[in-house]
C-alpha cells in the first residue's frame, strides 16, 4: 500500500508540474506589426474603450477568437496617445504596430502597446 501511494503522490506532484507549464492565454503576448487600420470607432455608450480592428487580422487575440476587435480602455496610461497614432495612419495611410496582452477590456482584446516605426 505505501509503495501505491507513493507512485500515487509522484503522478500529482507530475501533474501539478505539466499544469505550471502550460502557458496560460492570461499572459500572452500577440504582436502585430506594419499593420493599416481598419475601422476606427470612439468610445460607446455602454463602455468606456474605443476600438479598431487592422487590415489582414481575423483574430485580434485568441482570448476572444471571435473577434477583430481590439479595445484601449480611456483610462489607460496613453490612451489618448494611442488613438491620435491610430487616427493618424488610417488618415495617412501609414502603418502601425499593436501588442495586446491577452485580456479582455470592454469584451474586445485589450491592446497593451501601440507604437510607430
């Protein structure tokens, strides 16, 4: 019996370990780069985010891979920045770079970095 329960114990302790290791959809990073604006749209009445969606991207971030939605949430460190940069590539025609960080803000993919190159 203790020779069972021992062989028992290691194939949790191994389980827990495979667990931890698994990287979790929370924490990923997805980074999109060169990337036109789609649509551009200000907050709405029911959130306070405002979302865009970039030109060739189907799933902003697997946490909701339903959806090309990204969403800064107004209240975010730069997100008046953000979207001067956003508006001024789909005005301009530029490019743009987006990171997101697996969360959702508003119910869309929350966007952690936007910058230019």
């Amino acid at each position: 019996m203790l020779k069972f329960m021992k062989s028992l114990n290691l194939w949790k302790a191994f389980a827990i370990f495979a667990a931890l290791c698994v990287p979790s959809t929370g924490f990923s990073d997805n980074n999109w780069s060169g990337k036109h604006v789609g649509q551009l749209q200000s907050t709405d009445v029911n959130a306070d985010c405002f979302y865009f969606s970039l030109e060739g991207v189907s799933v902003a971030d697997p946490v909701k891979p339903d959806s090309q939605w990204f969403a800064i949430p107004r209240t975010q460190y730069g997100a008046k920045e953000a979207y001067v940069m956003l508006l001024s590539v789909k005005l301009t025609g530029g490019v743009v770079n987006v990171a997101t960080n697996g969360t959702l803000s508003c119910g869309y993919a929350t966007v952690r970095a936007v910058w230019l190159d």
